[in-house]
C-alpha cells in the first residue's frame, strides 16, 4: 500500500465517523423524545377520565343544590 491510498482510507474512515457521530446522537434523542411523549399522553388520558369524574360529580352537585333551593322557595 503506497501512502496516497492510506491516506484516502484514513480520510474515509474519519468522514464516515464525523458523519455518523451525529447521526446517533439525534437517534437517541429522537428515541427518549418518543418514549417521553408517550408517557405524557398517558398521563393525559388518566387526567381525562379523572375530570370526567369530576365534572358529573359537579353536575350531580348543582342538581342537588338546585332542588334543595327549588323546595326552599316552596
């Protein structure tokens, strides 16, 4: 091997890597952003059932209130 060819292979390898050092990088944070998401939008979805539990809890609450004043006026 004469010195040019071990010098293009060298500047091969040191491309491949500066190109591909990135590359991983931006992988694994598109892979924690992922998994990140995911948990928030499970967490959304129990928050949602909660609210919906409050909110006939609430309902059921004016009902009540609103025939206790219906009797008073009585």
């Amino acid at each position: 091997m004469n010195d040019s060819t071990l010098l293009s292979l060298l500047g091969f390898l040191v491309t491949a890597i500066a190109v591909m050092t990135p590359i991983i990088k931006l992988n694994t944070s598109i892979t924690k952003l992922n998994a990140t998401i995911e948990n928030i939008n499970q967490i959304l979805d129990e928050n949602s059932g909660t609210l919906k539990e409050h909110e006939c809890k609430i309902e059921n609450h004016e009902l009540r209130i609103d025939r206790l004043e219906h009797e008073r006026k009585w």
